[in-house]
C-alpha cells in the first residue's frame, strides 16, 4: 500500500463504541471514574477496535534499526557499528527490550531499514531503503523518494502483524546517531531552538553535547526544511528509522490497531504522522515521558500526556512495553469486575459539577 493509499483509508474512531465502553465502566461495581485514565485507555480502544470488548493479548514490539550519517560529525560516544551489534542481540534474546517484552507478553520483530551492513540473520526483518542515510550537515539525509519508501514500509509491516493476528503495536528504534535527527525535526516542525530539544543522547560530555547542537544547527541551515511539510523535514535531516515508525502510526490507524509511542525519537514520528493525516492521533497512546530533554514538549506538541514517567531514556520500546503492560490491567479490570448489581451494595451518582 503506498502513502497516498494508507491516508485515503484511514477513517475516525468509533465514538458509539467509546461511548458504550463509558457505560460499561459506569456500571462496574466500584466508585465511578476512579480508575482515571486506565478507563480512557479502554474507552479509546474500544473506539479503535470498534467493539465495546476490545483486547490487546497479541502485542508486537516493532524495532526499526538504521544509522545515520551525522554520526560522521562525532555527535555520538559510539559508532555506527554499534546499531548492527545491538539489532544481533535483538535476536539472541539478550538485549534491554528482550528482558522487558518477556514480562509484557510482546513478541519482538527487529527491522532492517537502514543498517550499514547487511545484517544476514534469522529474526531480522530486511526492508532496507539504503545503507544508512547521509550526513545531514552536508546535504539532504535521504531522498524524497528513500523517505516515502521507508514510511510505506512501516505502514505495510503493520498489514502483516494484523494478519498474524497482533492486535497492539509497540513502536522501538535502534540507531546511532537518532537522537540528532529527532532532535532536528521537532526543531523544525515545532519551531524551537535546536539548544531545548538537544539532549546527551547514549552520553555526551557539556562540550560533547554544544558540538551536537552546533552540528544540527548546521544541518537545518543547509538544508531548509520545510516546517508546513512533514516528508520534506524527514527527508532532509530525519532518519530512515524514524520514517519507519511514522509509517507504523499511520498503518495502525489505517487497520484500526493500536499503536503505543516509547520515548523522544517515536513521538517525534507520531507528530509527523499526525501532520499527514491528523486522524492518526486517535490510534496512538503515549507510554511514557522520555528523560531527554525534549521528551515533555515532543508529547505536548501531539497533545498526548504520557501514563509513566520513570526517568527513562534507552529506547528499543522498552518504556513502551512498560506502558502496554498497563493494558492488562486496565482490561482486567474491566472484563473481570462485578457490576453494582453483581456487587450489592447499591450504585454509586456520578455529580459533574459537586457544589462545595
């Protein structure tokens, strides 16, 4: 399915089913409204799945690994190398986002958009667009064309999870040198100095990080991008991890499955897929607040607010998955409890607006 394709199908939410699933919580046995958000999780989801049972027992943690040019400019403690070695311990079962999808239930599907090196491996899905992307501080990262290629392919790996049966989708990156990029593009799209959304990314030293900015600065001056034009700012100083994911966003609304934000890099992408079909919000859930600096406004500027905030910054998915782990609860709760009548101690009134 191409681009132009996913944004023709994507349609509202179901507000009769989110409206039946508000009923539902309001006839559950214990005060009204007090599981806060996680009845809005639920709410939002039933409207997803257009059912008032909606479920989310099949969850599939989809990494997009690729590296980035700008990583020439020294913006990073590691090298390239390093997005091959960890997309390989993706696959032997050993890395960060391995240890915590066992707890949630995820399965883990690392993918191949733009890795250095061709990564001949079982578990390793290979879609890759090119062998990483150019250094944006001396030309455009990718082409328009690369660009619109690497979204297409994360809207359509989407088709295939809902196929095998994946009802909730859980966004990851690997990729060195992708904190540059995100940084870059919130810079662009949200108008803000490239010093407040330019973190320490792996680890950077004060003058590690000054160099980073300069670096980026550098980039969105040579390049001009277009703010009003989301492809044209992934194309010139993005990522091709980072397009993957934002066509993840769009293919979860597209066959109406969930899709949880991690941190910084993935909400950068949700704001881009939001720019091209603003329909896509609904389809998404912010997990967590990241710790790079940037993690706060990156939410607010999709207006999400995330359900943790734990201080994390690895990526992979990982605070995604602590966020999707928040599903089973919040399902349990509403599939499991009693109603009033179940219950028998009468029915709690709901006041709107309580005089004090």
């Amino acid at each position: 399915m191409t681009l132009e394709e996913a944004i023709r199908k994507i349609k509202p939410i179901n507000m009769k089913m989110c409206e039946r699933a508000r009923i539902k919580w309001d006839n559950i046995g214990k005060p009204l409204r007090s599981l806060g958000r996680l009845e809005e999780m639920i709410i939002q989801l039933a409207g997803i799945q257009e059912t008032e049972n909606p479920v989310a027992n099949k969850k599939a943690v989809l990494i997009f690994c690729a590296d980035n040019g700008i990583v020439e400019e020294g913006v990073t403690q590691t090298s390239s190398d390093v997005t091959a070695i960890v997309t390989e311990n993706f696959t032997k079962g050993i890395a960060s986002i391995n240890s915590f999808s066992k707890v949630c239930g995820a399965d883990v599907y690392p993918v191949d958009i733009g890795i250095c090196k061709d990564m001949k491996l079982d578990g390793v899905i290979n879609k890759k667009i090119a062998y990483g992307t150019k250094n944006m501080a001396k030309g455009f990262a990718m082409t328009r064309r690369e660009c619109i290629e690497a979204i297409e392919v994360g809207i359509n790996l989407i088709a295939e999870l809902k196929k095998k049966g994946y009802n909730m989708i859980i966004t990851g990156e690997m990729g060195i040198g992708n904190t540059s990029t995100s940084s870059a593009i919130i810079s662009v799209l949200e108008n803000v100095p490239v010093e407040d959304v330019t973190g320490k990314g792996a680890g950077l030293s004060k003058t590690g990080i000054q160099h980073k900015i300069e670096m980026i600065k550098k980039a969105i001056e040579i390049n001009k991008p277009n703010a009003k034009d989301p492809i044209d700012v992934l194309h010139k100083v993005g990522g091709l991890d980072i397009c993957g994911i934002t066509g993840a966003f769009i293919g979860g609304a597209v066959n109406r499955i969930p899709v949880l934000i991690d941190g910084f890099i993935s909400a950068v992408a949700a704001n881009c897929a939001i720019r091209l079909e603003p329909q896509c919000e609904r389809y998404m859930f912010a997990s967590h607040c990241s710790a790079e600096p940037a993690g706060e406004l990156a939410l607010k500027a999709i207006n999400k607010e995330a359900y943790i905030k734990c201080g994390m910054s690895l990526g992979e998915g990982t605070g995604a998955v602590v966020g999707a782990k928040l599903f089973d609860f919040a399902l349990a709760a509403y599939k499991e409890i009693g109603s009033f009548e179940d219950a028998r101690f009468g029915r709690y009134e709901l006041f709107e607006n309580p005089e004090l």
